[in-house]
C-alpha cells in the first residue's frame, strides 16, 4: 500500500526563521516580537538588522519580514513586512479527541499531533481515566504546539479545547457534518479507504482500562464508528498518533 503526501507550494524556504507573532495582521507594514520569542531572536537565532524571517500568527497567516531593530536587552524585536501568505484552513480537519495519558507522554503526543496537522484537541473524560485535566496545564499544553508549529512550520496553531466526554464529543462532530471514529479492538479494520470521503475527521481514544459500553453507546449514537488499529492494546499516543497518521496520509 503507497500513499501520498500532497505538499503545498506556497511553503517559505525552510532557510527564514520561524517565529510566532500573534499580533501580525493583513495589513500592518510592521510587525513587532516580544518575550520569548524577542528573546529567541537575539540569543539563539542572533539575528541582525537586515535579516530576513518569516513571521505566522497561528490562523494561517504567514509573512516574510526584515529585522529593523531590538528594543533594550532583546526584550522586543521590529520588523518590516515585505509581503504576505493566508494559507486556507487546512482540510479536512483533524480534531483529536483523546484520554490523557500519564507523566510527559502527553508531551509527545501534543507535539507530534501538531506536525500531523491536528486541527484541535479536547481532553476526554472517561469513567476509567486516570489523569484529569487541570487549568493550569492548558497553558503548557499550549506552548507545546506552538514550538511544534515552529519546528513543522505549520501556519495554524492546533485549538485546545475544554474537556468533554465521549458522547459530547460526538454530538459535535454531528452537528458540524463531521465523521466521529473511536478506537475499538471490535471495531472496523484500518485501511487505506477507511476515510474516503470529505468532511472534517474527529478521533476519539479512550483511557488504558478502555472505554465503557455506556460511553461507545452514548457516541455511537450520534454516528460515531468504531476502528481497529491492528492486533494488541496500543498505548493512548500511540494509538493517537496512528489514526491521526492514517488521515492526513488519506486527505480524501
């Protein structure tokens, strides 16, 4: 079986610096860095005035822009924009939604789902879930994506979204003309035309003791289908990461 990956010609050369600039708009003739990422620029990257980079502001807007200036101590940095790319909303949408796995696993399993085009993601709340989510995390959680955008170079910062359990979830795939799947030793066997057809995709991964019969029966009664991943229980990234790696490799 041999898939393909489509790839985007309106991608920047991989050569420009990559940096998060939330406030960078359509019409702006400057845009300006600050914190962190001011910071990044003139420690690790030391950039100098005439530099090039290319700025995104996690919706889909790119541009490519020329360091004027730091503020004092590199806690700002002042560019000027020189042209500018809105990239589509990447479709179909890959929306995870996934019981959270324990220690820095969540880690890998964020930032790898941020390189696989993960277009959000919501905790799921499960009667067997081991870790539940606290507000402070969502915070980290976000940092995570966004240095995975940095890396991948991907233009759309992924939405964390509150927690829900599996028949909400569901519920909002239907009600967005969206396909819900859960990840189910009994479910249906994964495959290349598994996901043919269009619409947004929404993944529901279960905790390590599995989802309940109340909870498949509450999602598949708003449509979801369940999907075997092959022989063996699969840890909850793994298992993540292999439908999410299965989708983006079938867009259609």
């Amino acid at each position: 079986m041999m898939f393909i990956v489509p790839i985007s010609s309106a991608r920047r050369p991989v050569s420009d610096p990559f940096f998060y600039c939330p406030s960078l708009t359509e019409t702006d003739a400057n845009a300006t860095l600050t914190g962190d990422e001011a910071r990044h620029a003139s420690g690790a990257r030391r950039l100098r005035p005439g530099d090039r980079v290319t700025l995104f502001n996690g919706h889909g807007l790119t541009a490519g822009a020329e360091l004027v200036a730091f503020g004092e101590r590199g806690m700002t940095a002042d560019f000027r924009v020189q042209d500018r790319h809105q990239q589509p909303v990447p479709r179909p949408g890959l929306h995870l939604a996934c019981a959270l796995p324990k220690g820095d696993r969540l880690g890998t399993l964020l930032d790898m789902a941020t390189q696989l085009g993960m277009a959000s993601f919501t905790p799921l709340l499960c009667e067997h879930s081991v870790v539940k989510p606290a507000a402070a995390a969502f915070e980290r959680w976000q940092r995570i994506c966004l240095e995975a955008c940095k890396q991948s170079r991907r233009a759309w910062l992924p939405q964390l979204l509150p927690a829900a359990d599996p028949g909400t979830v569901a519920r909002e795939a239907a009600g967005h003309d969206a396909r819900a799947w859960i990840a189910h030793p009994e479910g249906q066997a994964l495959d290349a035309k598994f996901f043919a057809g269009g619409g947004d995709r929404y993944f529901l991964i279960g905790p390590e003791g599995g989802f309940t019969a109340a909870e498949v029966a509450a999602a598949e009664a708003h449509g979801a289908r369940r999907v075997a991943l092959g022989e063996g229980i699969l840890r909850i990234e793994t298992a993540a990461l292999a439908l999410l790696a299965a989708a983006r490799l079938c867009p259609r």
